[in-house]
C-alpha cells in the first residue's frame, strides 16, 4: 500500500517475510538464473570496455558559474575509471542543454523550473518549506526506521525531503548559476553523510528499510555526481566531502539495494538496480555498476510480459518469466502464485507490466525506475534501451493508454482491459514519470508513441505534481534532451 502526499507518495508494499538470500543462492531453481547472470556481466564489462574511448564528456565549469565547458577534471575522471562524470541520469549535454532553453526563455523548460521552485513537502519536518529555499534546514538521522505506512517513521520523510532538496539546489546551481544553491546542497549531503550510518530493516516492524534505502540510493547520488563535477567552492566555503558521503552510500544504503529482494515487486527491484548503478558510478566502482547492470537486464523481462516469454521452470510452463532471484522461481512456485504475483489478468497481454492491476502509481513507480536505470546506463556507453526497445515501447503505449482512457477519456475499465476492477486514477507517479523515456524513444529514436505522447501533452506536462521520491522534474531536465 502507499500514501500520496502533495509531492510525496510513499510505497508501503512489504516484501514477503524471510530471510534475505545471499547474493549466490544455490538453489537448483536459480542456477540457470546465475549462470546467465555471470555471462551478461562479462558481456557488460566488455562492452563498457569497448565504449571507453569516446566516452569522456566535458563538465559545466565550476566556480562562479557553470556556464562553461572544461574537458580536465571529468576527462581525465573517464579516462581513469572509465566512467562518464556526471554520468547520474543527467551529463553535461543535458544540463548544458537546458541551461540554454532557460535562458532563451523557452518552453517548456522556463515553466518546469517556476513549477520546481514551487514545488514543496508536506510531511516531515520541513513540510510546507519549498524544496528550492535557501533557508532549507537538513534533518539528517543516524539511523533511518521506515515501517509500512510510515508506522514508524523515524527519519523516512525527512530522508526522503533532504534529497529531493539536495537535487533541486544542485539543479538551480547549474541552471542559474546560484552559488548559494551549490553551498546548500553540499550543507546538505555533508550533514547526511556526516551522521547516517545505516537504513534499519526487518519483515515486522522496518518492512520498508530496503525500498527506502533504494529511494534514496537513486536521488542521493544524482545530487552528489551534479555538485562534484560541476562546482568549485570559492576559496574558504564548504566543499562536498567526497570521501564521507562515498563511505555512507557503501554502507548505509549498497547492502540493502545490491542483491534485490527475495519478495519480488516490479518497483522494488527496478529501484535497486538503479541505485546500484548510481553508487557504482560516484564511487567509481565498475563490478558496483556492473552488478545494477546486471540486475536491470535480469529483471525488465519479468516486470513486462511480451507474447513469446518463456518460464524456464517445468511447472511454470506459460506463464511470464518470473523475477530472478525472488520466491517467485523457486522449484515448488505454483502457477496460482506466479499470477497473484500479477494480480490475476483475466488474461496476460504484451506490455502489461507487473503491477498495472495494483495500480497505476506503483506500475508508473516501475516504470520510473526501469527508464532512469537506462538512462543512466546511457550516459555510461552501456544501452539498455536497445536491449529491451520493444518491450519497454509496447508496455509505455498499453499503459498510458490505459490511463488515458480512463483519466480522460471517460472510459473505465479502459478497452483492452485485463483487470477485474476499474483504475484507481487518484493522483500520483503516473504523472511525473514518462518523459524521460519519450524522449528516448520518440524524440531520439523517431519511434511512434501516441498514446504515451498524448498522456505527457494533456495530462503530465501540466500537472502540479512535479517530484515523488525519485521521479523529479522530468520535463525540466529531461524534455528533448540529446
């Protein structure tokens, strides 16, 4: 379950209890799981290798403005560790991109950044406080207590509040070349990392410690890579304490993302797989990277069902692959589970996504995730988009079409649907997240998507809502961005 705040929407679905598996389970259903796993990360290796040469992009310069370009700190960064800095889901094209539409007074970048500004919590506390104020004050704890439906909340959305915050300001900082933004956001990592030393989890009480750890391991890091590589403090202010918030995301926020989830959930294991690839490229840690690499390929086959997808397990024959190294592959998995695991279509058609008939902000949630893993990965010479382009194009139209349908076509149930009960169409992540997946697919790529293309024109674009957790401000950041 979750709960919608204005610009919070809290996913409270618990993993099934039990005891988180180690990262190599021998389990005779998983071997083949394993072994596949094995190959595809030396495949990555290589061909992130291969990509090397041409990687290296310029940063914004740094002190005093980031209207610049310099090829020396982030060239040689690429030329050592071969990764791309900043490479977290934005890199130098896109934030020098939208720095020139918002100084042209374009849209709709110029409406996407008043909207940021605006743009504020209402729970935790800094509620009411604009995630863009200077006088933003950091809530950092030691330890962050996050249990189902907030109960408890020891620090959940405080954690949650500081690092959309921490991006906003990094984002102004570029954007607008403030450098009291780029000194906030740095105020802000430092004191998180200064004084967290762990996410708490269990199944009873911290259910929800892995998934918030996720969260925060994807938005985090996007705020750090930005600061780092593009700003220079002047002389005698605050500079990002690289080391200490490198240490924090190994330790308080890796282990809970790096093996997955044994209870399975689309958006649960997206967001893991992109958190792991963003600490990997801040810490500069290839297998780090390689391993989210990884865990993405493993997992977008079984968060989206395509006509033809074989389950390898006997008595799973017919039905959508099952979620690598979950409960849900296991030798005694029943086909009854597998489909209460997808909430029970009527029917399994191609582009449903694993939590559509849950409802549309967890499978928007899923989606989010799986796009911003992708993008990521982009910006590092790996593509992920291109490995799995039909399946993520078929599942974007059949679902904003659905949404569409029901928001504002009047139709609902929708046509073509494969669920028992109309969409719930209450406010929430489904409209924030698509544009950036849009972009790849339509604007970069020419592919034809008029469902998607409709839901972003009528309905996200705008939409107040503007930032959920790690779904923020996709139109500012990312509206046509080479």
């Amino acid at each position: 379950m979750f709960t919608i705040t204005n610009s919070t929407l809290v996913d409270h679905d618990r993993g099934s209890a039990g005891p988180r598996r180690a990262l190599f389970d021998p389990a005779p259903g998983r071997r083949w799981w394993w072994f596949s796993r094995v190959v595809v990360l030396g495949v990555t290796i290589i061909l992130g290798c291969l990509g090397m040469p041409g990687l290296a992009q310029a940063g914004p310069a740094a002190t005093g403005s980031p209207s610049g370009v310099s090829a020396s700190g982030v060239a040689k960064a690429a030329a050592v560790t071969g990764f791309v800095h900043p490479g977290i889901l934005l890199g130098t094209a896109q934030l020098n991109f939208v720095k020139a539409k918002l100084a042209a007074g374009a849209q709709p970048w110029s409406t996407g950044l008043a909207n940021a500004k605006k743009d504020k919590p209402n729970t935790g506390a800094n509620s009411g406080v604009p995630y863009s104020s200077l006088s933003w004050v950091p809530r950092p704890v030691a330890y962050v207590g996050c249990g189902a439906n907030h109960n408890p909340d020891e620090g959940c959305y405080d954690e949650v509040n500081d690092a959309v915050a921490a991006y906003t300001q990094a984002l102004l900082w570029v954007y607008t070349g403030n450098n009291a933004n780029a000194q906030l956001a740095i105020k802000i990592l430092n004191a998180w990392s200064g004084k967290l030393i762990d996410h708490k989890f269990d199944t009873s009480v911290y259910s929800d410690g892995h998934l918030q750890a996720a969260w925060m391991g994807e938005v985090f890091p996007r705020a750090a890579e930005i600061i780092r590589y593009t700003y220079t403090a002047p002389a005698g202010q605050p500079v990002l304490n690289v080391a200490q918030f490198s240490a924090m995301l190994k330790k308080a926020f890796l282990p809970h993302v790096i093996n997955g989830w044994t209870g399975g959930g689309a958006n649960w294991l997206l967001s893991m797989a992109d958190a792991t690839m963003n600490i990997g490229i801040f810490t500069d840690d290839r297998a780090t990277f390689d391993n989210g690499v990884a865990d993405w390929r493993a997992q977008v086959p079984a968060a989206i069902y395509m006509a033809g997808d074989r389950n390898l397990l006997p008595q799973l024959a017919g039905m959508p692959i099952s979620p690598p190294g979950t409960i849900y592959e296991r030798p005694t998995t029943t086909k009854a589970q597998l489909s209460t695991y997808w909430r029970n279509p009527t029917r399994f058609v191609s582009g449903l996504e694993g939590e559509t008939l849950r409802d549309i902000n967890h499978m928007a949630m899923g989606f989010g995730a799986m796009i911003d893993g992708a993008e990521t990965a982009r910006l590092q010479g790996v593509d992920l988009y291109g490995a799995q382009k039909t399946r993520i194009v078929t599942a974007m139209e059949l679902n904003t079409g659905y949404i569409y349908a029901a928001v504002k076509g009047g139709q609902n149930p929708p046509p073509n649907w494969v669920g028992t009960a109309p969409i719930n169409t209450s406010n929430g992540s489904w409209k924030i997240t698509w544009e950036i997946g849009y972009n790849e697919f339509a604007n970069r790529l020419g592919v034809s998507m008029p469902n998607t293309a409709k839901l972003l024109a009528d309905l996200v674009r705008p939409s107040g809502w503007r930032t959920t957790l790690f779904m923020d401000y996709e139109t500012l950041t990312s509206y046509g961005t080479p």
